[in-house]
C-alpha cells in the first residue's frame, strides 16, 4: 500500500468505513501524512457510526452523550486499499473503528468479523462464502425531480438494456480497476430498475465489494448524467428493490450444502441452516430492512418476501435453494441493507440452526402468505422482534445490537414526525 501511494501519485486518501445504515463515509487525508499516521489511525466522532441517513442523532446509542461525544480511530486496513478509477490522484481504503485502542463492536465490520471469528471456533476448517444481488434504480433529471432512466416495466427487454450503455459502459471499465469483477447486467421488473451482478467470495470479503459497488455504481451514475439509488421502495406503482444473498459452505472442496441423497437438493447440514435462518427471520428482518420505507417493499402476492418459509426455485418463498451447485438464497433483504449486518445476521442465523440442528420442514411450494409466519411489517415491530431473540444478540453482541437499535429509532421518530403530501390531500378538506 505504502509502494503504491508512492509509485502512482497518489496525493489524497479517503480512510473510509460504512456506518451502521451501510452508507459510505470518510475522512480526505493527504497522501504525505496518510503515510505517517495509518498505523495509528485518525481521530473519528463515534456518533457518525449511528447517526442516521440523514444525521439525526441517536439517543442512547452508546456512542454520543454516553461517551461524552468522544472520539474513536478509523485504522486502515491495508489490504483494502485501490485506487479511485474516476480519480487520477486519490485512493480509498476501508478501515476498522476502534475506541480506546479496543475494536468498537458495534461497527459493521467489527460485527461480522467477529461473527466469522466464531463460526471459525465452532465449526473448524469450515468456509463461507457469499455472493451479493442487488437491484437498484437509475434515474434521470427531469426540471426539478429524478424520473426512472427507462419508462414502463422493461424486464429484459434489449432495447432498454441498451439504452442505458453509456452507464454500464463507464461501470464495466472502471470495476476491474476497483477490484469488481461484473459478470452482467439486466433490466430488471420497473421502470429504470436494474440488477448488476459480480463474483461472489468469501464472506468477509463479499460485504467489501458489495459496500464498494453500491459506491461504485452511485459515483459512476453521477458523473454519466444519471442518478443512482438503492432506496428500497422509490415508487408506489413499481416493484421495489431487494438484496438477494447468496450463502454457500465448503469443508475444503466439499460443499457442505449439496445433499448426500440423490433425491433431495439440499443436505440435512444444509436444512438445518435454513432451519436457523427461518428461526430467526424476524430478527433478520430488522436487520436487513433497515427503513421504514423498506417495509413497503414487502408484497403478499409478489417476489419479495412476506412470510418465513422455504423452497425450492420458489421466488415467493423468504428462502430459496436454486438449481445448480448447492447454495441457499436469503431474500428478506432490501437493497438499501447494510451488506456487513445482512451476512453476520444470515451467517449466525444459519450456525444457530446447524448447531441446534433446527428442522426448517417441509419446502414451500406455491405462494406462502397468509400460511407461513408473517414477517414484521414495520420497522418498529421488527426492532421489537430484534431484542426478543436472546440468541442473535448473544451472537451479534448486545453493544452492536443497542446501537443499531438506537439509531433506527430515531429514523422511526424522524419518519413519524413527517406530515407528508399523502395525509394533506387525504385530510386537510373539513368532511
């Protein structure tokens, strides 16, 4: 890292970290005194950890008046460290929040490598791996508002697919450079929504090159005349946008989640992940749909997920195993999820189902809702469903969970506090 800063000009660094609601944020440090001071790390306020997307405080987070709004670290953490492709004299690189020279567990990163650490004590010589889809919607300027890149529900439609190559384009040559490998693009249900899938990995480095796509593809839609979002339900009349995790172990070369018996697709290792999983969906639901705007995504009758159940090549299923090599299908998640919590929450899910050897049933043909357990369906219901499951903030950690908790009430109060345009035209008229 210290070569390249050197050998390639490099004249500013951005020391960067995802705060708990998985968006970007960073220091610009100089090139000259990134080099000195790296392996001490730079002051950081803690607060910005849980503030939320649109920095309202968080009370009792742990990390504000509790600490006297002190300062932590942000320490690098080399092996990260790329160059930015739209930039020819700045890199980034991602790094771990301590406090008092101690990891700060609840910071994302902190969270799911420690998750990981366990799961390496429980289960020796065991490997996850993830791979991340994410669906999200370009959109174009229009006079004073953003309107959907492409107009009506394309799916797959070629014309529309290239329509938007100018994007894509710029995409594909700077991924490489940014350490993403893009396997495709396709355009997906709405207007404007697209789905751009990469390589998938082991589990800790899954969740950085997810974080760094969603920054790649929002900085590249800037700067090619588009705006980029991954809000989970922009718009009522279209579908909304999900993340779809994929989760796959191997014991060396053998895939732990391929079924010992020819006539079934997935292993009893296997099943009882997804035992785990289901167990815990509703905690995972709080975890992974981190808006209140993202419940709205839910949809009884569509492919985003309303109930804990499980399938086989079921889309309307919260959980699918899909043909081909043996891999289990998370679907709860929105696209604006934080990809360190969705993979620590999935991945201790799954261990607590495989430890408790936790039987899932019978695979869900047909559409689930209405029969299978319902999942929360706001915000605040799941944050309640969160600090009932004893077991996942044994496993997440009660200081990650508190804060975590703290600051999205506070995006629950600032949302409620809103009187929108909806309940003027509704109710402003004397009955």
């Amino acid at each position: 890292m210290e070569r390249r800063i050197e050998s390639d000009n490099i004249d500013h660094v951005y020391v960067e970290f995802a705060d708990m609601n998985g968006i970007s944020r960073s220091k610009q440090v100089a090139a000259d005194y990134f080099l000195e001071q790296w392996k001490s790390g730079f002051p950081m306020n803690m607060l910005v950890l849980v503030q939320t997307a649109r920095n309202q405080v968080p009370n009792n987070s742990g990390y504000g008046a509790d600490i006297d709004y002190a300062d932590g670290k942000v320490v690098p953490d080399p092996q990260t460290y790329q160059e930015l492709p739209w930039r020819d004299d700045a890199a980034k690189v991602h790094c771990h929040f301590r406090y008092e020279e101690e990891p700060v567990a609840g910071a994302p990163r902190t969270v799911l490598k420690d998750v990981l650490s366990s799961l390496k004590s429980r289960f020796p010589g065991l490997d996850f791996y993830a791979g991340s889809e994410l669906e999200f919607f370009l959109l174009s300027q229009e006079k004073d508002t953003y309107q959907p890149a492409t107009t009506d529900n394309n799916e797959c439609f070629s014309w529309a697919t290239e329509s938007l190559s100018p994007f894509y384009d710029k995409l594909a040559e700077w991924a490489p450079q940014y350490g993403i490998d893009l396997h495709s693009l396709q355009h997906e249900h709405a207007a404007g929504q697209l789905e751009i899938t990469f390589d998938y990995g082991r589990a800790f480095e899954q969740a950085d090159t997810t974080f760094d796509f969603k920054r790649l593809v929002k900085q590249t839609a800037q700067l090619t005349g588009y705006s980029a979002t991954f809000m989970a339900k922009p718009y009522t009349e279209w579908a909304g946008s999900g993340y779809h995790l994929h989760i796959s172990a191997y014991d060396g070369n053998k895939n732990m989640f391929d079924s010992e018996n020819p006539g079934s697709r997935l292993s009893t290792f296997g099943r009882h992940f997804v035992g785990g999983v289901l167990k815990h969906a509703k905690a995972i639901a709080a975890l992974s749909t981190p808006s209140p705007n993202a419940f709205k995504r839910y949809d009884p009758d569509g492919f985003a997920p309303y109930a804990a159940a499980w399938g086989l090549d079921n889309r309307m299923a919260a959980l699918r195993v899909p043909s081909g090599t043996a891999r289990i299908e998370n679907r709860i998640p929105s696209a604006d999820a934080n990809p360190y919590i969705v993979i620590a929450a999935t991945l201790a899910a799954g261990a607590d189902g495989i430890e408790r050897e936790l039987d899932p049933g019978e695979p869900w043909e047909g559409n689930p809702a209405g029969e299978a357990p319902t999942l929360p369906q706001s915000l605040p219901m799941a944050l309640a469903d969160l600090q009932d499951d004893k077991v996942m903030c044994e496993l997440l950690g009660s200081e990650f969970v508190n804060a975590y908790t703290a600051s999205k009430r506070a995006e629950c109060k600032a949302y409620k506090d809103v009187v929108t345009a909806w309940e003027r035209q509704q109710y402003a008229d004397p009955f």
